[in-house]
C-alpha cells in the first residue's frame, strides 16, 4: 500500500503516509530493531546509541563509519558492528573513504587519520589544525580532503598531507568526490 509507519521504542506511531515505499508491517503493537522498515533495510546492531555518526566507507572486505567524540566503528557484514581503536575520542570525524589500500578519516581541527586494516587508526600529519575537514575521497592515485574556510589538502599516499589552492576561501565545503575528476560541493 506504501504507506509510512513511523516507529518510536519499538511502538508504531503514525502510518498512512504515502508514496516513500516503506513496508508495513504486519502487527500495530511493537516491533523489533531487526524488523525491517523498507524494502531490503534493516536495522544494525553494535553502534554506541550515544555516538552521532557523519561518515561511512567500505574497502577491504569491511565497512567502517566514523563520527562524533571519536565515535567509530566496523562491520565486515554492514549489520554487526563493533569498535575500532586509536581515533583521539575528542574529535570529530566527518568524512572517511577507501583508496590505495587504506582507510582514511578527516575531521576538526585537521584530525586526520589512517587504517590498513579498518580496525587500528594512526594519525597522520599535515592539515592545518586551526581548520575542519568534512570530506575526504580517493581518485585518480590520491586522497584529496575539503572544508572550512575553502581548505583542501592533497595526499599521493593518505600518510602526510598538502595544501592545494583553488577553492573559494570564504566558502564552506562539505563533500567530494571523484569519478573523472574531483567534484566537490558545500554552503552558498
């Protein structure tokens, strides 16, 4: 019928909402987390319900989503996850992406950090610390990264980082990526 239904703590809410194709579900009382709420969707288990998570990625057989106070975490099956360690817990992360046989996160104050394996983290150097970094992709043999006040970085190895011109620098921008070349976008 494709009607919405909205589930709060397991308890149908409202339905009736048209044409977004979620599934309905069989029962009006209560659901579990596993019920599957649209075609093909269902939910995942492991995340810290305290964490906001920005990011996510796969390579390498895994998937990894990074975000908030260091919030991260793997699944190799995209439905269980479970913690990763060495990312600062102060920060925020808000990009990762997958290239040349590495994961890589950015984040505020030019938090940038690396995993071969997307488990274990290690930082990485050179994105000014006075800057945010919200996207991050890989193409073409690199890693380039944008964010706050136009700032950009360029990585050939996804270790050591360096600034790149051409971005607007009273803008803002949010993410990238690379198909034939790499697109980025942002505020205003």
């Amino acid at each position: 019928d494709d009607k919405v239904l909205v589930v709060v703590n397991g308890e149908i809410k409202k339905t009736n909402v048209d044409n977004i194709g979620v599934r309905e579900l069989e029962s009006s009382a209560t659901v579990s987390l596993t019920t599957v709420l649209k075609d093909g969707w269902e939910a995942m288990t492991g995340l810290d319900t305290a964490k906001t998570y920005r990011g996510v990625a796969y390579g390498n057989d895994r998937y990894v989503c990074v975000g908030n106070s260091g919030g991260s975490a793997y699944s190799t099956d995209g439905v269980t996850w479970q913690a990763m360690t060495g990312l600062d817990t102060s920060r925020i992360y808000f990009g990762v992406t997958y290239g040349n046989d590495r994961f890589v996160c950015v984040g505020n104050n030019g938090s940038s950090y690396y995993s071969t394996n997307g488990v274990t983290w290690q930082a990485m150097s050179g994105l000014d610390t006075s800057r945010a970094y919200y996207g991050v992709a890989y193409g073409n043999g690199g890693f380039v990264c944008v964010g706050s006040s136009g700032s950009s970085s360029y990585s050939t190895d996804g270790l050591t980082w360096q600034a790149i011109n051409g971005l607007d620098t009273s803008k803002i921008h949010r993410a990238v990526t690379y198909g034939t070349e790499f697109v980025c976008v942002g505020y205003s």
